[in-house]
C-alpha cells in the first residue's frame, strides 16, 4: 500500500511537510532512482503514536 493512501489519502505536499517538520518525527525514506521508499513498519509505527482516542487524547 502507498504511505500517501495509508495516512489517508494525504497531498505529496501535506506528505512532503511530514518529512521536513523535525517535531513530527515523520520516518525517513530511502531513495532509490528517484523515488522514495519507506520501512512498512515505521510508517505503522507513526500512524499508530499519531492516532487519537475519541476524547482528543493521544493513544
């Protein structure tokens, strides 16, 4: 699956200001030929601390 469609249908802009915010700890990708790659399980990782309860409060 693309990261883009993992963290819900998210812009290549809104995509590329995750990897530039250092306060986001976004995972680092590795380019290969142009393109970028990243670990599966990190992005699983992030998604999973950036994710909220339904009172607001992180998970």
């Amino acid at each position: 699956m693309r990261v883009r469609e993992q963290l819900g249908g998210v812009s290549e802009v809104t995509l590329w200001r995750f990897q530039r915010d250092p306060k986001l700890g976004f995972p680092t990708p590795v380019r290969i030929n142009a393109r970028l790659y990243f670990k599966a399980d990190e992005i699983d990782a992030w998604i999973e601390s950036h994710q909220h309860t339904p009172d607001g409060e992180a998970a």
